[in-house]
C-alpha cells in the first residue's frame, strides 16, 4: 500500500500523520477513528458501514466528519499518494527524494540559549565553498 497514514495519541492528543505528504493533523477522537478505518482511494460518497461502525458518534457528525477528510484527501495532505513510487521502479535502487545543503555552519543571530552553540554546534564556523556546493548539484542532477 502506497497511501500510508500513521495514527498515535501522545500526551492525550490524537494525531495522524500523512507519510506521503508529511502532513501532521492533530485531530479529535471521530477523525481519528474514521481514517482508521479508511482505505485509498476515496470517494466522495461516505461508505454507509461508517454509520455502524462509528455507532458511538451522532450520525451527522460522522457525515461532517467524513466530509472533512475526504477534503484533505482531495488536498492530498491525507491519504497521500507516493509521488516517488514511480521513480524508484524506473531509475536507480535509491532515488534521491531530496537534497538539503548544509552551506553556512553558522548563524548570525548568537542566541544564548542556542541549541546548536550559536550555531556551529561546537565545531568551528564554516561555510561551505561555492566549487562543494556545484559539485553537489552535479551530482544531484547525474
Ligand atoms: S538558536 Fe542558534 S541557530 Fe537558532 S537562530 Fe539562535 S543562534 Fe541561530
């Protein structure tokens, strides 16, 4: 399955995590029920076994409810698809989803508090060279 969602409660807060898109919704008890019992695709008709299966809810909250997640759906930000599925099929073992370059080991604001040592983690202030940061997006394109 390639539209996974990721459901948890932490510190009494019910969360579903979209891994395609990244999207975290904090969400309450019928939300989180619901996409439990949801599968991709969607339409845009509530599946009338809702009705039963949330028997708990008012019948016209699980209708609301519905409604909203078929929205974030259609947002893709739940239920997301796997842009990179086809990728990893058609080019290398391990496409490369993204590159983050780490140009400046440094910060200029110097808070005290910094988590990071102002922001050179303790290591010295660098800044990465203009001829390391071609070569990385030589490679990212190769
Ligand atoms: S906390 Fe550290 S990295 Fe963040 S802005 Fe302040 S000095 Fe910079």
């Amino acid at each position: 399955m390639t539209n996974t969602i990721h459901r948890f409660i932490q510190n009494g807060e019910y969360i579903v995590v979209d891994v395609n898109s990244g999207g975290v919704h904090v969400v309450d008890k019928l939300v989180y029920d619901m996409a439990g019992l949801l599968e991709p695709p969607l339409s845009e008709e509530m599946p009338e076994r809702l009705i039963a299966e949330l028997k708990d809810f008012p019948e016209d909250e699980v209708r609301e409810c519905y409604g909203e997640i078929y929205e974030l759906y259609k947002d893709k930000v739940l239920f997301s698809e796997d842009e990179y599925r086809k990728y990893a099929d058609i080019a290398v073992k391990a496409p490369i989803k993204a590159m983050c370059l780490h140009v400046s080991h440094d910060c200029n604001l110097r808070c005290k508090y910094c988590f990071a040592s102002t922001g050179d983690f303790g290591t010295g202030r660098k800044i990465m060279t203009p001829e390391t940061g071609r070569k990385a997006i030589d490679f990212l394109i190769e």
